[in-house]
C-alpha cells in the first residue's frame, strides 16, 4: 500500500513536471548587447584608471622611501632606523588597506551602475516570460544545469535582444 502511494505520487510530479515550459538566457549575453553597456564601461574602465594611478603613485612613494631607508640604514643609530622601519611597515599597512578599499569601491560601483542595466533585462525577461506563458526562466551563465532539453525549453537571447533594442 505504502509503496503504491509512493509511486503515484512520483507519477504525478513526473507527469507534471513533463508539462512544464521554461525558457533560457545568457544574462551576460543580453546585458553586453544593451547599448548603454558601453557607456557603462567606459564609466567603469574610467575609474578603474584613476585607481590604478593612484596606486602607481603610491607603490612609487613607498618604493622610494624603502630604497632611502635601505642604502642608509647602515648609517643610522638604532632608535632612527627603527623609527623608519615602523614607517614603512605602516606605509604598507596603508596601501594593502587602500588597495582592498579601491577593490570594493570598484565592486559597489560596477553593482550600482550595471544594476539599471539588469533591472532593464529582468523586466523585458518577465515580459517574455508571461507574453509565452513560461513557468520559468533560467540564466545559462553559471552553467549551473547539467543539460536544457531543446524540446521542453526555449532559448529566448534572440528575442529578448530584439525587446530591448526596439525600446
């Protein structure tokens, strides 16, 4: 008795799931496809620059005084030269510190400024996604699904580049 529960209950979810329609897109596709992503970029790419010089410059600062503190060292009385060791070690402190600080500014500004972009394809997907009566709709950039069935879902990137530039 307890087996043939069991098997109806697997029948039913088999079968119900058979019936099932999905869809599938790269995000990653659609979103380079957007005319505003090159914008974006060079907005990213822009201040990625700035970082980055700011981080030549202070890498150069710090190798300079290193080389200083290197070719006098010999020189100096014990208290001096340990008073500069200590500054060198806190100038590293402080660029190792800045250099997390530039990775996570650049993180939280490219989530904010792609985030309108993503906002944008969300939308447009769950246009398509109740216009072609799909349960659901899933993002192939992670490869997170073992294989798509061509016959149960539908690959959607032609037509949701097609939504989004006609806007």
């Amino acid at each position: 008795m307890r087996r043939s529960i069991l098997f109806l209950l697997a029948f039913i979810t088999l079968s119900s799931a058979a019936q099932c329609r999905f869809g599938y897109v790269s995000y990653t596709e659609i979103v380079k496809s957007l005319p505003e992503y090159a914008i974006v970029e060079s907005l990213l790419n822009e201040l990625q620059s700035k970082y980055e010089a700011e981080m030549e410059r202070s890498d150069r600062e710090f190798n300079q005084k290193y080389t200083d503190f290197i070719e006098e060292q010999s020189q100096l009385p014990d208290n001096i030269r340990i008073k500069r060791h200590k500054e060198l070690q806190e100038l590293m402190e402080k660029s190792v510190a800045f250099k997390k600080e530039i990775n996570h500014a650049m993180n939280e500004a490219r989530t904010e400024i792609m985030g309108s972009l993503y906002e944008k394809v969300n939308e447009a997907v769950m246009a398509i996604c109740i216009s072609e009566d799909f349960d659901y709709v899933l993002n192939t950039d992670e490869r997170a699904y073992i294989a798509i069935n061509p016959k149960s879902g539908i690959d959607i990137t032609e037509q949701l580049k097609q939504v989004l530039t006609t806007e």
